[in-house]
C-alpha cells in the first residue's frame, strides 16, 4: 500500500477518534466545573473589613488616588446595557472591594457607605454617577473639594 494512503487510513482509524474523545473530555470537564461550582456565598461577598488600619498618610492617599481611578474608569467602561450577570459581578465586586480594601479604617467608612448608598448597577450611566456621588461623600468627610458629577464621562474616558 502506498504510504500516503496508509497514513490517510491511520488518520481515519486512530488519530480522529482520539480527537474527537479528548475534545469531549474537554468539555465535559469544563461543564462539570461549572457544575460544582459552588453558589456565590452571600455572607462572603458581604462580609466585614477584612484589613487592618493603615498608619502610613502618604501610602494612604496614593493607594486612594489609584482605587478612585480604578473604579471610576470601570464604571466608564462598564456596559451600557448590562446583562444580569454583569449587574451582578460588578455589585458582588463592590462589596468585596469595600471587604479587602488595603486601608481597614476606609474601607470600614466605605461599607458604611455602602449601607446608606448600594451600589448602583443598572447602567454605566447609573454605575458611574454612583461612583462620582460615594467619591464626594468621601471627599466631603475629608474636606476635599466636590467633584462635578455631571462631568464625570469627560474625565473617565470609555477609550471605546
Ligand atoms: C473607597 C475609598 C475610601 C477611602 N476612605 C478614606 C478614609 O476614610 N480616610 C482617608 O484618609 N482616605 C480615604 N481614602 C483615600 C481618599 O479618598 C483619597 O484618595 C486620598 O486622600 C487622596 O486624595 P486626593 O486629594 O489626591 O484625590 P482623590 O480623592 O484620590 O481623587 C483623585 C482624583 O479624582 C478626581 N475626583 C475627585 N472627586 C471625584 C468624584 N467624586 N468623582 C470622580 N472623580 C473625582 C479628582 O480629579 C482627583 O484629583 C479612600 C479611598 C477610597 C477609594
């Protein structure tokens, strides 16, 4: 037999086969994994301040410049109509942001915060304009200068 046909008929006998049992495999391990995924523990995502106080000021005041701008260019990059599932990742990343927040006495006002002003997630524009108005109650009790919410998409940009 001429050796092109016979490697057609190795193709056809052994190699599609085992391709085919490792696709399936494949995906029937990723589908178990979602299976046994365990429901998003509410009392995790919900749960207190996970971090002690910060003593250092300047530390302090650049680890909030950089999580104000982490999450106000969320919000501006946050889908305009989200789905349920997208509504929910970004509430659930919220309460664990106000959980892990590297300033334990910020992150402790944050989720005091957090009770009077849930997250709002129904939009961009909404998750945005929740952001801006959190920030100024946050600048407020600092005594920092208000911020114009209604300017908040010039200054985070989608970048879309
Ligand atoms: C969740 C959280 C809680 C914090 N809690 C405390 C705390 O309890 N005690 C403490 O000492 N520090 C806290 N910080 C840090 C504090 O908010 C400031 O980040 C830090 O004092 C540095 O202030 P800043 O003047 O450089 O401007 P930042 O407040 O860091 O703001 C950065 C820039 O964002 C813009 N900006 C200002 N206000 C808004 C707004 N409302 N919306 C959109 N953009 C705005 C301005 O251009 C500003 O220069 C917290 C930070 C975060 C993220």
């Amino acid at each position: 037999m001429r050796p092109t046909i016979l490697f057609f008929l190795l193709l056809l006998l052994i190699i599609l086969p085992s391709l085919l049992y490792l696709n399936y495999s494949i995906i029937q391990t990723s589908e178990e994994a979602i299976t046994l995924m365990p429901e998003i523990d509410n009392n995790v995502v919900r749960g207190p301040v996970v971090m002690p106080q910060l003593k250092n000021s300047t530390i302090k005041a650049e680890l909030g410049q950089s999580s104000w701008k982490l999450l106000h260019t969320m919000m501006a990059r946050f889908p305009e109509h989200p789905t349920q599932d997208e509504k929910e990742a970004l509430r659930n990343f919220i309460y664990l942001f106000s959980r892990l927040y590297p300033c334990g006495e910020c992150a402790q006002e944050f989720q005091a915060i957090l009770a009077k002003h849930p997250p709002q997630v129904s939009s961009r524009e909404a998750a945005s304009q929740w952001a801006c108005a959190v920030h100024n109650i946050v600048n407020k009790r600092l005594q920092k200068e208000m911020f114009d919410c209604g300017k908040i998409a010039d200054k985070y940009k989608c970048g879309c």
